[in-house]
C-alpha cells in the first residue's frame, strides 16, 4: 500500500467551504461556527476538535485597473487547512495511551476507543491541529477518511471539492505534482507561489501540502515547525541533574545533621 | 424567507467615473498613480506575514483543568518527601521526621491519580495510561512512575504502621526497606519529570525553559515538602532547614534567570495574570524563605522555630503559586500568535492595530 496524501492548492480554491461541510456530513461532526468570525468570511478560525477542515480567507484591498476589480470588491486568496499528518507526529510520540497510530496510508489516527482525553497531545501539535472536545472529554482531529481510504476511496473533502483545489494521491507523485504546478504558475506571472512542505525542520514533511501565494505565515502555518521530542534529551538532561542534586543535597543534610533517634 | 426582492446599493455616478478613470489609466500606463477607491467596509481586516491570519493564535492552548497544576504541587512535593523519607530511614534520622515526611508522600501518592482522573473525567480513563508504555512521552513516563511511586510508597507506609503496633519482624523489615529502596528513584522521577512534561511541547514559553524546569520544579517540590514538614513540627531539624535553604536558594536563582533575561518566551512569565502570579508565587518561593532562614540562624530557640515554620508556610504558598503561574503562562504563551509565526515581538495584528473593529468576536474553537 502506497503512502497518501492531499495537495491543497489555493490558487484554485473559491472558499465554497464544501470540504468543511462534506467532512462533517461523513464523519458526523457537530455543527460549529455558524457565526461570522468578522474577519473575511471566516466562520470558525481555525482547525479544532469539531472543525477538521477549516477554509481560510485571505482578503486584501482592491488594487483598482488591474485585472478589472470592481472598486467595492476586496480580493481573495482561500485556503483550505487540515491535519497536517506530520512525517514525524508531535501528537502521535506524545499520546501515552497509544490511541494515536500511523495508519497504513501514512495518515495520523486518533483511535476514539482508545483515547482516554488527557490533552496532551494538544500541546504537542506544532501546527495546533489536535484539539479536546469538552462535552465529550476525548481528542479529536481529521481521520485522513482511513474508513474510505480502507475500501479504496478518497477523503470525502476532496472528493466533494469542486475544483479540484484539494488533490488526493500518492505522495511522491503529488510532491512533483506540486513543483510542476509551482513552475507552472510562476510561468504565468505568480511570482509569489510557493509550496508548503516543512521536509527542513524536525517534522520531515507532512501528508498534507499546500500550494500558498506568498509568506505562509498569512496562512497561520509556521516557517519552522517543530515535534517537541526535540527538546526531550535537554529536558532530561535537566531533571538527571535535578535528581542528582535532589539525591546527593538530602543524603548531606541527613549525614552532617547529628540527630539520630536511639536504636 | 421574504419575498422582498434583493436591494442592491444605489450606483453611484462620481465613484463608477473616478473607477472608470483609474481603469484606463492602468491600461495605458500600466499602473496608477492616484490613491485608490475607498471600498464600503474598508479598512479590511488584514492578514499577512506581519500581521499573521488576523492574530488567531497558531497553537490550541493547554485544555487541562486546574487539577492539573494541583497536582504538579501534590506530586513534586510528594516525590521530594518520599526521597527525604527514605534517605531519613536509612541514614537513621529521628524517626518522627521519616513518619511524617513518609505521610506527606503517601497522602500525594492518594491523591495524585484522584486528581489526574478528576482531569480525565472518568475513572477507567486513567487505565488507559497502563495500556502501553511509551518512553518518549513524558506523559507514560509520569504515568507509570506515579503507580510505581503509589506502590511503593504505600508498602513502606504499611509496613512502618504495622511494626509500630505489632512490634518489628522479618518480613515487615524487609517489606519496609524494600519500599523505601523503590521510592528513592520514583519519588526523583515523580518530582521532576512534570517539568519534562511541559517542557517537550509545541508552548514557546514552556519549551524555550526546558533544561531549567525540571530543575526548578525539583526545588519547588522540595521546598514544599520540607514547609509541610516544618509546619508539622519539624522546624528544628538542621537537615530540613538546609535543605530549605539549599531549594529556597536555587528559587532565587530561578527567579534571577526569569527576571534577567530578555527573551519574547519569557513574557508570559512577567506580564498580565500569569506574570504577577509567577513573581508573587516566586517571592513567596525564593527571598522570603531564603530571608526567614538566614533570620532563624541569628534568633533564639523558640524564635528561630517559628521563623522556621513561617519560612515553611511560605514555601508551600509558593510553591503552589509556581505551578499554577507556570500552567496560565503557558495558556499566555499558546494565544500568542507571533512567536511560532517567528514574527517580531513588537508586531500587531490587525484587530490589535484597529481597536474600533473590537466587535468582531475573535473566533475561538476548541
């Protein structure tokens, strides 16, 4: 079994929100953020326990004459964010119950039976994806659609993304997919699209790669982000000293102290 | 629905010519020169690499409940009280002092998992922590080391109470040091991993401080647990008073390096409700003890003890407050949307910059 993977470009996203609402409808989601956020036509903000696909809008003041804006017309990029399902999975080393796994199509999976809702995997989430439900008590995030992935189809958002913005495929081939397509729209004047695949920090790529226009901290993704293992050998380091200390600064205050009791 | 028919606004002539305008002067020139119109709604809230998605914070917020830094309290002081008991025993100190400290140990060994399954929400919860054991998550490490510390800690505490009735025998013996053996490494692990815990996450302020917190969490347990013992009647023992001196000192220090330094990560640690918590908490950890025990050296004896005991009470208070300022400073740290965005610590963004736009609800979503 090959490993999978989305490609969501936004430079063919319309902000449909399709996606958001197809994934509710397969995997049962409750509705949320039926309230305007004020910012764009953003309703919820971003990725969360009940909020697996989240799209957002980026708006800009209208730059009047060019390419024919109306005047009153803000412009638009939209972007559609998900689970990143890491490479290296902050959430998945961190779970302590072992509810978290790699699934066979490289996706990251919350086990819901297994899952006891310590929330530690939502501090462990670079991309602060991972979320706990409150009523509920349990962690919750995108599944990567394993139950259709399992009998061979596509995640439901990109299945019901009309444009094609939200690419579902083989991750190689999605990865030169990506360049070709980066080649392609820079050709056409877009000197500013990039592709969003952080291989260059600690979590070694993601299942889920973006095609942006300019900086992706516009996006709220993170230039470095980084699995907190890394920092594990310091902390460790730390409280090796801090028992050495702990251990040696006792057994010196009980020694040079005189008072025993008569045995 | 209303079968009223969509009004659209009035054009407006002088907007639609001065449009008309600007438009042809793009297509001769290329580019325009006068200012733009000014859209209905304008200014737009703005998203950028400077001003981040309109300031909604990157990273999700620690969702634990306030048992959570209760417990960091209850089980650092616990795992420090469970090392001074067992080193107590074997060395032969009074054997009050090795009760009592052994009591602190086994009340924080009860009520740690109460507290962490209060947090879970349902009792067989926790059982899922002794599914597997994970040495890359902190969390299954401290899992694991807590029942190990329950178990034995629980065993030494039985087998002291049943030599004390029943007079001392073989087994007891060999049960109560067994014990003791096992709660010197669990009780180190147990007073300092939590500092690991929080230090191996995606919080800035918590993983930029990762090789002073277990350190600092060490001392905090430390210095509540000889308090609690102080406060029992212990405040004149001189290997107490040490090692209150020795943490007291080391919270100084820890006090120093947060105060000193001029880092963007350490602001939740100096400003707003986390900040002022984290200065009371660590005056009350740091120069007030370090003051009442240097003061306690020079009074008489009946003085120096009650100066001893409010050392002890200070320690406590401050030691709780440490680990309640750590846990909110790190919720300050996750809202914080510039430091993963590593966008400079003076930027705004734009709902900061244009406080008229307030109204809008900042979206939150957990």
């Amino acid at each position: 079994m090959s490993t999978t993977a989305f490609l969501t470009d936004s430079t063919l996203c319309i902000g449909c929100k399709a996606c958001e609402v197809a994934c509710k409808e397969w995997n049962h989601v409750g509705e949320d953020g039926l309230e305007w956020s004020g910012y764009s036509y953003d309703n919820t903000g971003a990725v969360g326990a009940s909020t697996w696909r989240h799209v957002k809008f980026v708006e800009e003041p209208p730059t009047p004459g060019i390419g024919g804006n109306a005047g009153d017309q803000a412009s638009w990029v939209f972007s559609s964010d998900v689970c990143k399902h890491c490479e290296v999975a902050g959430c998945l080393e961190a779970c302590p119950t072992g509810a978290i796994v790699r699934t066979e199509f490289g996706g990251v999976f919350v086990q819901p039976d297994v899952c006891n809702g310590c929330a530690y995997c939502v501090v462990a989430c670079p991309f602060g994806v991972v979320a706990k439900n409150r009523e509920d008590g349990r962690a919750f995030k995108c599944t990567f659609c394993y139950d259709r992935q399992k009998v061979g189809l596509e995640p439901a958002c990109a299945k019901a993304c009309p444009t094609e913005s939200i690419k579902f495929g083989e991750i190689n081939q999605l990865r030169a997919e990506a360049q070709q397509r980066v080649q392609v729209l820079q050709d056409r004047g877009m000197d500013d699209a990039t592709f969003y695949d952080p291989t260059h920090t600690s979590v070694q790529g993601t299942h889920a790669m973006f095609i942006l226009r300019g900086d992706p901290r516009t996006y709220n993704l993170p230039p470095n982000p980084e699995v907190p293992t890394t920092y594990l050998r310091k902390g460790w380091t730390s409280a090796a000293l801090a028992a050495g200390l702990l251990l040696g600064g006792t057994l010196l205050a009980f020694l040079t102290d005189g008072a025993r009791d008569a045995q | 629905m209303s079968n009223q028919p969509i009004r659209l606004p009035e054009p407006q002539a002088d907007r639609e010519r001065r449009l008309h305008d600007i438009r042809r002067e793009a297509e001769l020139s290329g580019k325009v020169s006068v200012r733009g119109i000014r859209p209905q709604g304008a200014p737009f809230p703005k998203a950028s690499p400077e001003t981040g998605y309109y300031g909604i914070p990157l990273l999700k917020p620690p969702q634990w409940t306030h048992q959570i830094p209760l417990y960091f309290f209850v089980g650092g002081a616990a795992g420090a009280a469970a090392v001074v008991s067992a080193i107590g025993h074997y060395v032969g100190a009074e054997r009050k002092l090795v009760r009592d400290a052994r009591y602190i140990a086994a009340a924080g060994a009860v009520i740690s998992p109460a507290l962490l399954i209060a947090d879970l929400g349902k009792p067989e919860r926790f059982l899922g922590m002794m599914r597997v054991f994970k040495p890359q998550s902190p969390m299954s490490v401290g899992a694991w080391t807590l029942l190990g510390f329950g178990s034995a800690v629980s065993a030494a505490t039985f087998a002291g109470l049943m030599r004390e009735r029943y007079g001392p025998s073989f087994p007891l013996a060999i049960l109560e040091n067994a014990g003791e053996a096992a709660a010197i490494p669990l009780g180190l692990g147990l007073a300092t991993y939590t500092g690991v815990l929080i230090g191996a996450t995606a919080i800035p302020v918590w993983n930029q401080n990762v090789g002073d917190l277990p350190l600092h969490f060490a001392a905090s347990g430390l210095s509540a647990a000889v308090g609690m013992l102080e406060l029992m009647g212990h405040s004149k023992s001189r290997a107490l008073q040490a090692l209150g001196m020795g943490a007291a000192l080391f919270e100084v220090w820890e006090g120093i390096r947060i105060e000193g330094r001029k880092h963007t990560h350490l602001d939740p640690l100096k400003h707003g409700t986390s900040g002022a918590i984290t200065r009371v908490g660590g005056a009350l950890s740091g120069p007030l003890p370090t003051a009442l025990r240097l003061a306690s050296l020079f009074a008489g004896r009946e003085r120096a003890s009650s100066l001893r005991r409010w050392a002890g009470a200070s320690a406590v208070v401050g030691s709780l407050l440490t680990r309640i300022a750590w846990l909110r400073a790190g919720v300050a740290s996750a809202q914080d949307w510039r430091m993963p965005l590593e966008v400079p610590p003076d930027a705004q963004s734009w709902p900061d910059k244009h406080p008229e736009f307030d109204s809008r609800s900042k979206a939150e979503n957990t």
